[in-house]
C-alpha cells in the first residue's frame, strides 16, 4: 500500500501506523532527477506482522527547501534515519532534538551532500566541522578511555569512547561510519542482474541475507516469478549461513571469558560448515547461489551431517554453561530490558534475547506458509540471553533445512506484475534485512535502499553497558556482534 502525503501530513499518519502497531523499516532518500523529475522525495516503509502487512509514505519536497517534520519523538529509529537523510540528501528533518552528522565523517565539508545526482566527486577532506562532540562525563574519579577506531581483528573501523569510575563503565559512546562505501549509489544504473555483486558484499557474513532481500525486491519490481523449488533452495541457504555465523560467536564467547579450547571446537566446527557451504555453491560464504528469478547450487546439504553437528554444538554449549565461571560472566551481565529494546527498534538474537518476538521468516514470509516463531528459554536480555538464543538457533535452523530438503508438496509458482519499485525483508542471520529498489520501465535500477540490523542494533549496545565494567566490553561486543560494513554503507 502506498500514499503520497505533503510533509506537513507526515507525522498524523506516522503516528497512526504506529500505534497500529507497525514498526519503522527503512526510510530512503531520493534525487529524482534520475528519471526526469527535479525534485527530491523521501520514502517511509512501515511493517506489520499477522500478517505480513506493508505500507510506504511517499513525501514530495522542494528541492528549493526540502524540509520535512522530524518523527522522532515518535520514533528512536525514524530520528537516526532522518539524520542519514540530511547527512547524504541535504533534506532537513524540522525540530530534530539531536541534529547533528551521523552518517557523515565530520572531515567531510559542510554542504556536501553525496546521494545528489548533482554532487559530483567528494571534496578534499579536512578538519572543517570541527572535533566530533563526545558527551564529557565529569565528577571525581572520571576518566577516558578511547578505543579504536583500528582494532587488531578483522573488523571494520569503529571509535569507542569510555567514561568511567575505577572499572565501572558510566557512558559508552560508539562512533561509526569512518567509511562511506558509497554502496547504494554504485546501484544506479545497473541492471538487476549485475547488482547482485554488490548486493553479495554489503556484509561479507551476511551474503545470502543482503542478496536474498535484494533479489525478492528486484522481483517484486519487475514481475519476475521464482520457481518454487528455487524459494526453498533459498531458505536452506539462509538457514546455512545462520549456522556457520552462530557456532563461531558461540566459541569466541567462551573464549571471551577464558574457555579457549571451547573455541577451537567451535573453530572445527566452523570449517566443517564452511565446507558444506562451499560444496553446495562452490563458495564458503555462499556467493553466486542466489540470483533474480532463482537460485542455483550444485548439491543440497546432508541432512543427517548436520544433525550430528547440531549435537556437537549442543555438546559445546554445555560444556560452556556447566562451567561456573563461563556461567558466572555470563549471567547478568549487561542487560538490555524488553522495554529497552522495544524502544530501540533491535532486530533479530538481540531482540529475542530480550523477549521480543521479531522474526521475519513468521512475520514477513518469502516461503508460502510462514513458519513459527522460535520459542526460547532465556529471555533476560543478558550475555547468557544472547548465548543460548543462539544455541537453540543453531538447533531450529538444522530442523528447518532438514524440512526443506526433505521433499514433499511444492507449491505452485505465482505470476507477479512489475510494479516499478519492490520490498526484500529476510530474516538474516543477525536480524531482518530490508532493501527496497526502484527501477525504470526497461528494468534499470534508479535507487536501491539497504538496511542491515546493525543499523538498528548499534544504539542498544552502549544502552547494555550501562553500569557494567571495562573488562565486559569484549564480551558484550561479541555477544552483540554488529556489522561495521552493513552499518557503514
């Protein structure tokens, strides 16, 4: 369902989506010179489950003053958007209560807004916005302590910024974004076909989710119909990738407080799934299965293998929670509340870890009959939370895969309509992925919007650490585990 609105009818419907009980999604900036139109508009995608229920807010705006009024009073994630939305479109978000960059580097130049068709190639950079404004936390016994932004893992840059008494933590700021990819521009002017590259490496661990929801939109754009063999053969690939991420946080949690030989198990068992992967598409990370209109894999994955690695993993993580000091550092250790992660909007583990029902693969089904959401046993919102949500994943997407390549009635493939623009939502490993695309008549890609989880997932960690102590932080982290590159598009 889609409505054009004049910003000053923005907020009213907004408000009323909400109290409907959908949630904000995404929110996508465009320069419609692209197809002929000067005129900037922005895109509000709200999402509602039981059942899958979808509505977009089109708002047109003067290029002259494109002001819109800020929704986030009403919304933790709408205000973060928003900020993305000047940072890379120059569109003012009225009233705003933190109107400061986001997105943008503070070295990049004022006035520079990227995402305009009109922008032509980045500036020199240089200290012209002056120091980036961290919260100074002052009283007696105070200090800081900086990490980052270069980390000595294989991770993306990010800054954390600590304000501390002896080991208790009293404010943590997380400052991301160090690299703009660019990712969404590099889209436009594709075909669908060659975006499927890009669509692979927003998140190197999260190839099929960002893939898989990149190609549903692109279908639902352009009326292309997937076999329905090909939607299960989809649905095994996303379970696949869920396991490999989940068994190798599984080990660097324990590893995390101590357990190190736990982590070499799960090391082991991380190779083994990555072999699987690789004999199924001919890559680890699952690159070249998913494309429009299908998917294609040499071989499906052996049901009965996976089972005995399922009980592996089971072994693994008691083994971890028998031990006391694995338990002890787990347990009630930086807790995110249910009502804390409701306000932030958190997708996926972290989400559930809380006790929040939020599962695309119930609420925003790609397969013809949705499936049930995963009933877990710790819902505290603390790093065991977060740790056996994981365990019981593994479990379930096993089961899944042994369901879906088990054979059964397939049912029959729908013809769908171009529609000019489409919505992917997958549940990925971390949390729901959401991309939505436009394309011209002939099928080329005019805009396309990503949103990862850790978007959504960021602003929940410091939240956490409230009130913890420094040698958790590693802990935490990994028990959250955000994407840098997803986030940093």
């Amino acid at each position: 369902m889609r409505h054009t609105l004049r910003p000053d009818e923005l907020p009213a419907h907004a408000r009323s989506l909400l109290d409907q009980g959908f949630r904000l999604a995404l929110v996508a900036g465009h320069d419609d010179t692209v197809i002929g139109r000067d005129a900037l508009r922005a895109v509000y995608l709200f999402t509602a489950p039981d059942p899958d229920r979808r509505v977009e807010l089109h708002v047109e705006l003067d290029r002259a003053r494109p002001h819109l009024p800020s929704l986030a009073g009403l919304s933790f994630p709408a205000g973060r958007f928003e900020r993305e939305l000047h940072d890379l479109f120059g569109i003012v978000p009225d009233d705003h209560p933190l109107p400061r960059r986001l997105v943008r580097h503070f070295h990049w130049p004022r006035g520079w807004h990227p995402m305009l068709a009109d922008a032509g190639d980045p500036p020199d950079f240089g200290d012209t916005d002056g120091p980036y404004p961290f919260r100074a936390v002052e009283g007696p016994g105070v200090y800081e302590i900086p990490v980052g932004p270069v980390h000595a893992g294989m991770i993306g840059p990010g800054h954390f910024r600590f304000s501390v008494v002896g080991e208790t933590i009293l404010n943590l700021k997380a400052r991301l974004w160090f690299v703009h990819r660019g990712l969404e521009r590099l889209f436009t002017g594709r075909t669908p076909e060659s975006g499927v590259e890009l669509a692979e490496r927003v998140s190197g661990d999260t190839t099929v989710g960002h893939t898989l929801a990149y190609c549903l939109a692109v279908e639902q754009a352009t009326g292309l119909t997937v076999p329905a063999a090909a939607t299960r053969v989809r649905a095994v690939l996303l379970e696949l990738e869920r396991l490999y991420n989940h068994v190798a946080d599984l080990g660097a949690l324990a590893n995390d407080v101590g357990h190190g030989i736990l982590n070499v198990h799960a090391g082991r068992l991380r190779e083994e799934l990555l072999r699987i992967n690789d004999a199924v598409t001919g890559s680890r990370l699952l690159r070249g299965a998913i494309h429009p209109g299908g998917a294609t894999v040499a071989t499906l994955p052996d049901p009965d293998r996976l089972a005995v690695l399922a009980t592996e993993v089971a072994e693994l993580a008691h083994l971890a929670l028998e031990h006391s000091v694995v338990r002890d550092r787990f347990a009630g250790t930086s807790v995110l509340t249910r009502d804390q992660a409701a306000d932030l909007g958190t997708l996926g583990y972290v989400a559930r870890a809380s006790g929040l029902l939020v599962d695309a693969r119930h609420d925003h089904p790609f397969l013809p009959t949705p499936t049930d959401h995963v009933r877990h046993t710790h819902t505290e919102g603390d790093v065991l939370s977060r740790f056996v949500v994981r365990v019981e994943e593994f479990a379930d997407s096993v089961t899944r895969i042994a369901a879906l390549t088990g054979g059964g009635a397939q049912e029959p493939e729908r013809d769908r309509a171009a529609a000019g623009s489409g919505v992917g939502i997958v549940e990925g490993w971390r949390g729901t992925v959401t991309h939505r695309v436009e394309t011209t008549s002939d099928g080329v890609l005019t805009r396309v919007k990503i949103v990862d989880p850790s978007f959504f997932n960021w602003p929940a960690l410091p939240v956490a650490l409230a009130d913890t102590i420094v040698p958790d932080f590693p802990l935490t982290n990994k028990s959250f585990n955000l994407s840098y590159a997803g986030n940093d598009l």
